[in-house]
C-alpha cells in the first residue's frame, strides 16, 4: 500500500534501456514464451495518452506543434492542492489553535500528505460517511456529473470516544503531527461509526488474523472516523534527507512538460531493483518506441510509507535506486 | 433475499387506497412526524416514470396519444427471456439428454427461474468470473456501452469437485432439477475457484457465523463456481398451487399496460400485510395523485423463497394477501 510516496526521475541519457546491450539474456534461466501471455496490450493501463497541443494558426497560416506531456487530467478532471497559500498561513494558524485538536498518527499523517498533493484526487479531505460507503460497496465515488472515479481503498482517519467528546459540537479541527507540529485544519467535518470488522471484510474480503495493516492500524484505531476538507498549513516533509525525492504530481508534470514526454510510463516498486523490473522496463520502452512515441519518459516510483517489516528499509532502496540508475544496468549482472 | 419471486397484483378496484376511508389513524399508537423524515422524495426510487408514447400525426394533424406503461427500460436495455421456445424444445432436450449433468438444489433451481424470465436482466446465466469479480468489487456489471447495471449480489452456481471431474473438457453442460428433471442447459461454460470466505465477506461485509444464507447455502456449496449461458428447456413451474400468482417481468409489463398505469409503485414485503404496510402504500398512493398521475398501480411483492426459518410460510402469507386486499383494508384494523 502507498502512503507516503517516494519519486525518483530516471533520466534517459543515465539509464542505458537498450535491452541487447544493458542485460545479458545469457543470465536468465527462465525461458520467456515468444507468444504474447496477454490478452490485450498490457501496456494501455501504464502508458498516458499523449496530446498535442495546437497553437492558434498565425496570421502566416503556419501551424505550431508544442508537445505538452501534462498529459491525461486527473481523476475528477483537476489535480487537488490543499496547501494553504503563503499569504494565508498566519491567520490559518492562530485559527487553528484555537479549535479542538486530533493528534495524527505517523500513518494519519502521510495520508494527510497524499491527500494534499492530489494523489488521491478528486478527494478533497479524509472521506466523509457517504465517500467510505461509495469506497467500501462500490471501490469508487460518483462525482457530480455521474462519473466514476475508482478508489478501492478508504482514506480516512479514525478517532477514539475521549477525542470525539472532546471535539463536541465543533464543526473544524485542527490536526497535529507526531512531533506536536500543528499541520493542518479539517473543515465542516462528519463523525461517523468506524465499523471496523465490515471495512476490513469489504476492503481485504477476509477477517483471518495475520494482515499487518489491519493489525497494526486498524484495529488499534479509534471507534469513529471523521471525515472533512483538509487544509495543510504548509508542505508536509519528512526531513529523512529524502524529501528532494518526493515530487508532488504538480512538479511531476512540470518535470514531464521540461522533457518533452509523449509517454510516460511508471514502474511502482517496494523492493531494490532487480533484473526482473529491468526487463519489465527495458521492454516497455522498446515497446512504446515501436508504437511510435518519440520520447517516453521512466517514472520510477519507489513506495516509501507502510510496507512490510523485513522490507529492504527506504534509504537503502533510494540509495540502490539512485546507483542503479546512474551507473547503467550492465552492473547489477556483474 | 429474493430468490422466487411470488407476484400479486391488487386490484386498485377490490383494494380501496384511500386513507381517509380506508384506514382509521386512531388505532395507530404512534405519532407521525409532520415533517418529512426523508432528505428527498422517498417515492423517487419506487415510481418507474411514465412516459407517452405519440402517435405519428396523422393527415389531419391530430396527435394521439396512448399511455403505454411498460415504463422504464429492462436494466441493460432489453429484457432477458431465456425459456427455449416450443418450437425447439424437443431438439434441445435430447441435445442436453447427451450432456454432462449438473444437479441443482432447490436454490439453484430458484436462481435459474430468477435468471430465466430477466429478473436479473442483463444477466443471461450463471455469472462468469468476470462477472462474479465485478459484482464482488463493484456491486455492479459494467456493459458494453460502458455503462453499469447495479447487481450487488453474485448469481452462481456451484459444483463439487466430483461434478468439475465429471464435466472435464465440456463445454455445454445439463442442469436437472432436484427431483430428477431436465431444466435447462449452461452453455460456453467456465469453471472457477469458489473463495467462499471472500465471497461472504465481501457480500455482507462480516464473516461472523450465524448468517442464514452463510451457513445454509454457501457454506456446504462446492468448491467451484461454474458460470455460463442459460437456456431454460419450459417455464420453471413449483406446482404448489400458487404458480399463478409468479407473473414473469413480461406478463407484468402487459399486465401494466392493459391496465393503462401511469405509474407502477411496487411494494416487495417477506410478511404478512399489516397496518404499516399498509400506511405506506396508501401514503404513497395519495403522493403519486398529488404529483399528478391519474392511474397509479400497486405491485404488491411478496418473496417467496429464501425467508429466515421462523417466517410465515408462502402459503399462508398469500392467503393473507389474497384476503385483506380483496377485502379491503378496514378489516385489518377491527
């Protein structure tokens, strides 16, 4: 599961994915069938359409080209950004002192991080009563229009009874880091039951013991959840010496338009890189370069929030990935 | 659950609807809010909006009209009606005499009546894994047009290990009837794992013991699920002297518009009719007159299959139904 998410850029000129020079087929012993074992194109799902946009015809009737790699709209049509602008803060803040408190935890937290990016558009907050419903029955949530967005999984934060008397009648909160840092307001929020057994029933298809997220957040969590709009009081950062990696997808799609992308291609991963994703990669690219994309771009994509315990721990990965990448594949079959 | 579908059309004629006349509000013990207790109009759901069809004018200009109340389209856009017409039965049955067996339960056999006649429309068999898998996640089947259809109950069929042996590489399958007759066939048949935990979990968002449905129908099932294409070798018939009162969606919709219904209210109950009931359908009639439909319909709905142990049985219940909405409902409070 992501919740905190870690970015890293390859870029082209470093990582050599010419398969018949970076890997050696002589290191695989698994024979690879010649006949495709998809039923459809496997690569629709990863590849964002590109588009071209056309500027207005000149008086002199020449047409120009300006390859925008923006690319697809975010689910719900626009990408959410929850950060309260800079002129705003100081009032924001002495509000927020003043209304009750929910102190998050470290897991709350890098939800609240990817909720105010936009990972999680359209959502605009933790979901209130009627998203989690729509989540848990249906995997998404209807907009306005009748559209649907998928998400499959809740995002939401739970508080204990003492927390919800505490918050009483009042209609915003103010939520606070581990560290006590006040990190952000929620607004106009709902408390409603945190049925713990049927979110986790719907959301896994199980209640067998043994499932670390159920273990370790859910069933220690409180038995209510609120719901609301998120206002983040500034840019949540980790200070781990890895924030440079985290990209919002506001600068990711700055970063595609910078390089001229007409694909994009994301490879999502909670382990070192190993030959396997290698070939996984290689063959992408190639394929998208016979499809006729000029310029597809790697977007590597390291998980670096909630993994497994005996996980590679994420400074080491970002530190495989960062070698790998710049040193050229040929090494990891040395 | 709805599993047979025992159908009694009142007669608005023998049922008098009127509240005024029909109901003395002093034997309620309780008090009705004046305000309404729902955030919209409660009716939204249950009345199938009317529609006119016109006429092409005629050379002289006038435009007819005729009120035509097979009403809202069949989910999927066409009524499902999957019963083998006379005129192939006899080809067919020694086509399926041929066939490997499939023997149902008496459940089975209600879900294949339920497919046959389109109350599940658009399905048009056992669901297939891609269809168990989106009614399992989405509550819903996604159709062609991109579309979806609400089905948030899986429609399988179920075969033992013994059963998948014997039915091999076949492809069309024969399904008997628990007291030994031929009733139909499957067709392009695939055979699946059937995860019954997940299953039950994902239906009813707990796994916790003691769910009627759980531990009578799932729980002894096989261990595969075998989905298909259904054809229905006749119409299936329960001979329990109450067959006449099963109308099938396309003896309801003509039914509807012999009657020249503006609008159809359906009333699907499990009990006997009492006053509540009661008070509903009369409350909800005098809305509909006061929307301005002039000739409302009341399906009166009684499930006939699946009921918890301790319910009144069909039988007694449908003479029940046969004698208060003949009678008139002023009995019912004497």
């Amino acid at each position: 599961m992501s919740l905190t998410i870690e970015l890293h850029i390859t870029t082209t000129t470093h990582l050599n994915l010419n398969p018949q020079t970076a890997i050696s087929k002589r290191s695989y012993s698994i024979q690879f069938q010649s006949k495709s074992i998809y039923h459809s194109n496997p690569l629709t799902p990863l590849v964002l359409s590109h588009r071209k946009m056309c500027a207005l015809p000149s008086s002199s009737s020449k047409v120009s080209f300006t390859v925008k790699s923006s690319l697809i709209d975010p689910d719900g049509g626009s990408l959410v950004d929850l950060v309260v602008p800079e002129s705003e803060r100081a009032a924001k803040i002495s509000e927020a002192e003043a209304m009750p408190k929910v102190k998050l935890t470290k897991i709350d937290l890098e939800w609240a991080h990817v909720i105010s990016e936009g990972w999680a558009s359209p959502l605009k907050g933790f979901m209130r009563e009627d998203e989690y419903l729509q989540s848990l029955h249906f995997n998404s949530l209807r907009m306005k229009d009748g559209s649907l967005v998928n998400l499959s999984l809740p995002i939401v934060l739970s508080v204990d009874d003492e927390a919800k008397e505490r918050i009483g009648e009042s209609i915003d909160v103010a939520l606070i880091a581990p560290n006590g840092d006040l990190v952000a307001i929620l607004r106009r929020t709902e408390i409603y039951k945190h049925n713990k057994e049927e979110r986790i029933a719907r959301t896994w298809g199980t209640t067998a013991p043994g499932l670390p997220y159920v273990e370790e957040v859910i069933t220690p969590a409180g038995n209510w959840l609120i719901g609301g709009d998120l206002e983040v009081l500034k840019p949540i950062k980790y200070n781990d010496g890895l924030d440079h990696y985290r990209l919002s997808p506001h600068q990711l799609r700055r970063e595609f338009d910078r390089r001229q992308a007409d694909a994009v291609f994301a490879f999502q991963l909670r382990n070192p890189v190993h030959n396997g994703h290698a070939l996984l990669m290689n063959d992408t690219r190639r394929r998208l370069l016979e499809s006729g994309y000029k310029n597809p771009i790697l977007l590597l994509h390291p998980l670096g929030g909630f993994t497994k315990a005996d996980d590679v721990p994420l400074d080491v990965r970002m530190e495989q990935h960062s070698k790998v990448t710049f040193a050229g594949p040929r090494r990891w079959n040395s």
